[in-house]
C-alpha cells in the first residue's frame, strides 16, 4: 500500500510535464521527476522512510548515505524511522570549518539513496569518495530510475542499483 500512495503523491507533486527540461545527463526530455517536494513532507518522507528501510537492511549496512542536495532529505528521514546512522557527500571538500568532503556518520558499509537515478553519475562520484575511505559499497536505492544507464553503469563498478519505481511504472 505505502508503495502506491507514494506513487500517487509523486504523480501530484513531483512530476513536471510539458516544457523541455535538462536532465543530470545534460538530455533534454519533456517530463521531469522532482522529488524534494515529496522528500520534505511529512508524508512522503514517512512513505519513502517506510519503503527505504526494509530495503536498506537486507544488505547489513551499518550506514546510509548520498549526496549533499536531493539525497540528504531522504537520509534523514532514513536516520529517524529506520535508526540507521547517515552521512553526506559533498561535491567538493569545504574550504571552511572542518574541511570535510563526507559528513556525518560513516561507518563499516554503507547503502547510497538518492532520489531519481539517470546516468548514475552523482551515486557513483559518492561511491568513489566513500570506497578512498574504507567503507564497502555494493547497493544503492533509489526512489525512480529513469532507466537512462544508471544500473548498467554503476554496475560496472560493482554497485546494484534497485529502484522502488522506473519511468516505466509512470508511463513516460
């Protein structure tokens, strides 16, 4: 069930339709996923929790992580239902404070999330930051894949992508 709400929410709030729009991949397409809307409410961040979580586990991760803009609305809501420590990634290292690139609670191994997977490229940068770390990446979840190459590549370098939805499942 909470899989179908979720899909519904997604098809009220997070699908933009009818512009061309630039996607991750720098192609253009005439739909768009937008899920932060979803990730920052109340309920969607619950269902995403909800649906993320069982998922997560079965790989014995001891942490979740992303990166620092579409993927930390869902590591949080990650962290306060499923009790599973999270971390970030930035793109590049702070030039202030600590000087960090990964913040937050790395651990052991790992499971990355984020939210709409196209060419992989974001998962993968995360991969490789946290893998120069020590910390064993093999899964990622995603909440849509747009079925643009992301499981077949990050595959290559040995991480199984699972997403809850693809483009498919919306029709586009």
């Amino acid at each position: 069930m909470s899989r179908d709400e979720l899909k519904r929410l997604i098809l009220e709030k997070g699908v933009v339709r009818g512009k061309p729009i630039i996607l991750s991949s720098t192609r253009m397409s005439n739909f768009y996923f937008n899920i932060r809307p979803i990730a920052l409410d109340p309920a969607g961040c619950k269902l995403i929790a909800e649906i993320m979580v069982p998922k997560i586990k079965q790989y014995n991760a001891d942490c979740v992580g992303g990166t620092e803009d579409s993927s930390l609305p869902i590591i949080s809501a990650i962290c306060a239902l499923g009790g599973i420590p999270g971390f970030f990634v930035r793109k590049q290292t702070q030039k202030y404070g600590l000087r960090e690139q990964i913040e937050g609670n790395l651990g052991k191994r790992a499971v990355l999330v984020d939210d709409v997977a196209t060419s992989g490229e974001s998962l993968l940068n995360v991969s490789k930051t946290v893998r120069e770390m020590g910390c064993e990446v093999e899964h990622a979840v995603t909440i849509v894949d747009l079925l643009e190459g992301a499981k077949e590549r990050l595959a290559s370098y040995g991480v199984k992508l699972e997403s809850i939805f693809d483009r498919e499942d919306f029709n586009f």
